[in-house]
C-alpha cells in the first residue's frame, strides 16, 4: 500500500479538521480565547487578535492535523457504531484506562515544546471554558475531542511563549 507518489493532502486535511470542529459547535475565537486568558498574565502585549492568528497557523501544522482527524473521526465512528466490540464500547463509554485520547492529546500539545505538555495537564485538570461542556454532554461521543480541544489550546500557548521568549 505504501504509495512514494502520494502527495499530503494538507489543505484538504486543514479544511477537515476546521469543519468537523465546527459542526461539533467548537467556535474558534472561543478557543483561542482561553490561551489568551492563560498566556497574557505572562505576556500583557498579547491580543486577543493575535491569539486567533496563531490559532489559525497552529491549525495549519501537519502533525496536529493529523492527529486531530484520527481523534474526530474515531469519536463519529464510535458515535455511528462503525466500530468493532470492544474498541466501540471502550470509545463510547471513555473508559478511563483507555488512555489513547490522552496519548494523542499528549503527542499533540507537545508539537511546540514541553511547555504544551504542562499546559495540557492543567486545562484537563480545570476543564476550562469551552472543553468543559464536552465533558458534561451525554448526547454524543466526545471521548477524543475534548482532550484535542485542550491539546490544541496547550499547543497554542506553547508557540506563544516561545514567540515572546
Ligand atoms: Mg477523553
């Protein structure tokens, strides 16, 4: 199956991700928001503007999108029971133990730094803003995206704080 010709469909992959994020209600300024609530007790210059901008380039790194559209699609084929027992009831259910989601949160909010990874420990310790409501929604499968949400946030204050460093 490997493929040398196969060129990486980036632009498809960002667009993906900005959709499916959006028709799972994420508002992106409301993301962006909480790495500047986070990040401007360190660095007063930054805007909430800039924040946003930088989102935007986070959102446009290959590894973060690919991470990202394994973790959104794994929740909609759990959601749609597309997948096989018992992987489907360990994603529908978010057993704690599972601990994937994390992995790849993990792996996501380090693409900047460690600095990433100690901001994703304490968003998914406080559930902050926006993440918070995936954490208490029944109705539907958020058993990867919440952690993504954290990740994409903790990333996103990494590549600030190395920006005003
Ligand atoms: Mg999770």
């Amino acid at each position: 199956m490997l493929n040398h010709d196969f060129r990486y469909p980036d632009t498809a992959a960002f667009d993906f991700v900005v959709k499916r994020l959006a028709e799972r209600g994420v508002d992106l300024h409301r993301l962006s928001e909480i790495a500047y609530d986070l990040q401007h007790k360190f660095e007063p210059a930054i805007s909430k503007d800039e924040c946003y901008q930088e989102l935007i380039n986070v959102l446009h790194k290959r590894e973060l999108l690919n991470n990202a559209m394994v973790a959104l699609e794994l929740d909609r084929l759990a959601e749609e029971g597309q997948i096989k027992e018992p992987l489907l009831s360990i994603i529908k259910n978010d057993a704690g133990v599972f601990g994937v989601d994390e992995a790849l949160a993990l792996q996501t909010a380090n693409i900047y730094g460690t600095i990433g990874v100690t901001n994703f420990g304490y968003l998914d310790r406080l559930k902050y803003g926006i993440i918070k409501q995936y954490d208490s929604d029944n109705e539907h499968v958020n058993t990867f995206i919440d952690d993504l949400l954290g990740a994409i946030v903790a990333a996103l204050c990494g590549k600030l704080a190395h920006k005003y460093a």
